[in-house]
C-alpha cells in the first residue's frame, strides 16, 4: 500500500506574529519557516505505519511556491520516500489545494492520504474533509489513534469529538486528518539529512493537472486581536455583582 502526506510550510510556531503595515496579511520576509505541526504529526504516522509492514512507500505532497520545496526536503528526511511539488501561489484557499490532491490521488493511487487536521497560519480545518467529499472516500478526521487491517482493507479510527473519543471503521482508501496526541514526531537525523537531497522530487503546476486556480474569498484586512485590558483587584462580592451587571452586562 502506497501512503500520500499532505504538508504546508507556515510561520514558525515560536515565531512572533508581526501583521504587515498596510494590513494585507501577515509578514513572512525574513521569518523563519518550517513544517505544520499537525502535518508533522500526519507524516510520522504514516513512517510508523510503514515501518509495521502495512504500507510500502510514503508520498510527501506540497504545494506553493518554490521555496516549499525546503519542507518536502525537511519530509523526506524524516523518513518519505519521495516528494510531490505543485508549484502554485503561496495563498491556496482549501478548495483549490482538494482539487489539486484529488488530481495527485488520480495519478498516484495511495491506499490511504493522511492531512494534518488544519494548519497553523489560517485554521481552515477543511481541506481534508473537501478532499474526502471530492474523492467520496470515507473520512476519519481529528484522528488520535489509527490502526490498520491490511486483510480486511479497515482503518479504525479513535478520533477526538467534545464528549470524549469516537471510534470508526473506514474502509479503505480513505481519508484522516491527524490531531495533537497521535504520536510525537521524530526528530531528521544529519545522515537522513543528507540522504535526502537525493531523494527525487517530482514537479506539477496546476495547469498540468487540468485544475483551475482561484478563490471565491477575499481578503479585506487583517489586524492584531485587541490587547487584554489589566485585571482589577475587587474589595468584595457586592462589587463583582455591580460590576458584572452594569459594566460587563453578563447579569
């Protein structure tokens, strides 16, 4: 079974946000970059379940501009065996990114396609299930456990909802979005480093893929939440009341 791993280069999760000055977004000019955490998380599962014997190739898939490919790099030390670049706009709505990866579902034929259940920089939390509608694949998503039965071709899938776990039953291929407490990604070792330069990676741009690029969203501006206010020290329980009712108006 072939495995395919959708990943995203995002703002650094240690990074200080700094919104640009005329407010169209956000500033990525000489800020550190790397991989989405939830999409490290979905590529360690797919190199453990590889190494168990149940899959016999990781495909790492990214998409953007050209300097995407450091994270693909960053993927195929880790453990994948080959890469996928789209070459594309750096601000694909979720829509656009489904349609391209139903197209490399097309051309590849994974067993199963796994997505970090949303990125860190817009918190869409919709490309893994617009893919799954578009392919009619069953998904599981905000995955924290995945076991796989390769004689029955069954994922089941422990997944996380606010009443506690869920557990499913996909037939495969299928799709599942991966959450924090799946696993902990390992760490590129400098001789997987090194071995991944000359892993292969394989170039598309959309046009190639028959997919149109665009976006029913625009937008208008971005700006920094407002700042807390400082907290006030109350004298007594008759003074929280008066202040939730008349200031707060909470009661």
């Amino acid at each position: 079974m072939k495995i395919m791993v959708a990943v995203k280069r995002v703002v650094d999760y240690a990074v200080k946000i700094r919104i640009k000055p005329d407010k169209s977004g956000v500033e990525t000019q000489n800020v550190k970059m790397s991989m989405n955490p939830f999409c490290e998380i979905a590529l360690e599962e797919a190199l453990k379940i590889k190494e168990s014997g149940l899959a016999k190739e990781v495909v790492a898939v990214t998409m953007g501009p050209s300097n995407c490919v450091d994270t693909l790099r960053t993927g195929l030390a880790m453990g994948a065996d080959r890469g996928i670049h789209v070459e594309a706009a750096p601000d694909l709505v979720p829509l656009s990114v489904a349609k391209v990866l139903k197209k490399l579902v097309e051309v590849e034929n994974p067993g199963l396609l796994l997505l970090g259940k949303q990125a860190i920089d817009d918190d869409c939390n919709q490309t893994g299930q617009m893919i799954a509608g578009l392919l009619g694949w069953p998904q599981g998503t905000f995955a924290s456990k995945v076991v796989l039965d390769k004689e029955k071709q069954v994922a089941t899938v422990d997944r996380e909802v606010d009443g506690g776990l869920e557990t499913l039953c996909l037939d495969l291929p299928a799709v599942i979005t991966t959450d924090l407490r799946l696993n902990q990604p390992r760490y590129a070792t400098l001789p997987n480093i090194m071995k991944a330069k000359s892993k292969p990676i394989k170039k598309y741009t959309p046009e190639e893929l028959n997919v149109e690029i665009k976006s029913d969203l625009e937008v208008v501006q971005v700006t920094e939440p407002p700042k807390r206010k400082v907290g006030v020290i109350l004298s007594s329980v008759d003074e929280l009341i008066d202040k939730l009712k008349n200031e707060a108006h909470v009661i």
